[in-house]
C-alpha cells in the first residue's frame, strides 16, 4: 500500500489531508512525521543499532510528550471521548516499543519497520485525531 503522503522515496511528506485544524497538533504532528523521517534514513543509511535505538528513542519520548499534551485538552475541555482515545495512544506507545525490539533484535525487515511506522503515526491522524477537531474547534481552540 502507498500512501498518499510519502514521497517516490518512501519518506513522509506533511500535506492538507493530514491537517486536524489545531495548531498545537499540526505542529506536533509534522514535528513526528520529521522524526520519522530521520529513523527511516537512518535505516536507509544502515546506521549502527545504537544510533538507530538513539533515533527511536527521540521519536518515542516525542510521541509520548505529543499524546500527554492532547490528552490535557480533551481532560481541559471535557471531550467525550477521551477515555477510549486515551487507551488507543497507549496501544500506539506500545506498538512502537513493540517495533523497535523487533527491528533491533532482527526480527522484522527494514521494509516492514519503515511502513508500520508510517502507518502507525498516518492512520492515527486520520481516523482518530481527526474526530476532534469540531469538539475542540466548537470550544475555541484553534
Ligand atoms: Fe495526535
Ligand atoms: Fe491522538
């Protein structure tokens, strides 16, 4: 599967489509995706386990500061769905742990690495993240 936000390369390309309309989240959303990038180059570049282990780790702790920092506005502004939302971010901490011992200990293709991440990270924005924005937007964030 392609996606429609990657490049001929492989790498992600921030676009319209990924856009959930909160400026805090766009910007934590294209600071991942560069994340991502950096991983998936580091790869590509056959970079040592440490290195490697170094750049999962800056993605990880990321991703987690970027989950806590939505979950405040959902607690700030009530949001409904906070709970099942909640669990789905821990699921994806756990995933991506999940990844990274697989990808370090040989047991998962360069390939199959690079596309869960992007897919972890994409499917997430599009078709969890994005039922927030007209909660929050009906609230006034922007
Ligand atoms: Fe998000
Ligand atoms: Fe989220």
């Amino acid at each position: 599967m392609v996606l429609n936000c990657e490049d001929a390369s492989g790498r992600l390309v921030w676009n319209d489509e990924l856009s959930v309309g909160i400026w805090m989240a766009d910007s934590d959303h294209q600071e991942i995706i560069s994340l991502i990038n950096q991983v998936l180059d580091a790869m590509a570049a056959k970079e040592t386990d440490v290195r490697l282990s170094r750049r999962l780790d800056e993605l990880i702790v990321f991703a987690k500061q970027h989950f806590q920092r939505e979950e405040e506005l959902f607690v700030r502004y009530d949001y409904p769905e906070l709970r099942s939302h909640r669990e789905v971010h821990r699921f994806l901490e756990n995933k991506i742990m999940s990844y990274k011992n697989a990808f370090l200990a040989g047991e998962a293709e360069l390939s199959q690495t690079a596309f869960l991440l992007k897919d972890w990270i994409v499917l997430h924005i599009r078709g969890v993240d994005k039922k927030y924005t007209r909660f929050l937007h009906s609230r006034g964030v922007a």
